[in-house]
C-alpha cells in the first residue's frame, strides 16, 4: 500500500491516507483507486478534509506514469521509494524530476497534464 502524507501549512497534525494507486488530475483533483477525490490542489497546497496542507509524500515503494500532455503517450518512472510533491514540483527519492504537478496554475515546460502513482511491492527485498 501506498501511504500518502500530507503535511500542514499550520504545526497541525499531518493527515495520513493508504490507497494502492493514486491520479493527480489536469483539474487539480488527487483521486483514489475508485474514482474517489481525495484532496484539491489549491493556491500551491492540497485540500484534505477541510485543512489546507503544504506537501504531499508519498512513501511507497512505486512507480509514476506520467502524461505530459492529454493526448501524449503515458512514460513510467521509478521505482521509488518515496515521492512528494512540494511548491508544485514532483521529486522522486529526493531528486527533483522537473515536473510541475497537475493542477497549478503556472504552464510551460514541465507542466504535467496527469500523475499515477501505484505501489510496486517489494523494492529491493523490503516492503
């Protein structure tokens, strides 16, 4: 399972969710295996439950596939460990992946048009 934690604008505690695959979606919605929205994109940060957050990790270990644009063929990344999104840019195992995640409101070169993330298992022999 993939464990997503959103950390807090605020010294709140983060908000922890498990899901087996993740989309973050061209209208700024992070939607779960079923369809479900999970969290909004807004003004840079993620709405959860009510509660504004700053940054996304995603601890895994998985893979991302990326669209660039609506019509373009889909590529796959990883395996990671972890990836989190922060400031609206996408890094995996600490590197950045120059990826502006969906949603933002910023364009141009990077700016990714759909984000899956999935849980690919054991990474390595470990969970």
């Amino acid at each position: 399972m993939l464990r997503l934690n959103f950390r807090s604008v605020r010294s709140d505690s983060p908000t922890l969710m498990l899901a087996n695959c993740v989309r973050f979606c061209a209208d700024g919605t992070l939607r779960g295996p079923d369809n479900y929205v999970i969290a909004r994109c807004m003004d840079g940060g993620w709405q959860v439950a009510g509660r504004v957050h700053r940054e996304l990790q995603c601890e895994g270990p998985l893979r991302v596939r990326l669209t660039m644009a609506a019509d373009d063929t889909p590529r796959m990344l990883g395996p990671f460990r972890t990836v989190r999104a922060s400031g609206g840019v996408l890094y995996g195992d600490d590197a950045c992946l120059h990826v502006l995640m969906p949603g933002q409101r910023s364009q141009g070169e990077g700016l990714c048009h759909q984000v899956t993330m999935f849980f690919e298992g054991e990474l390595n022999g470990k969970a």
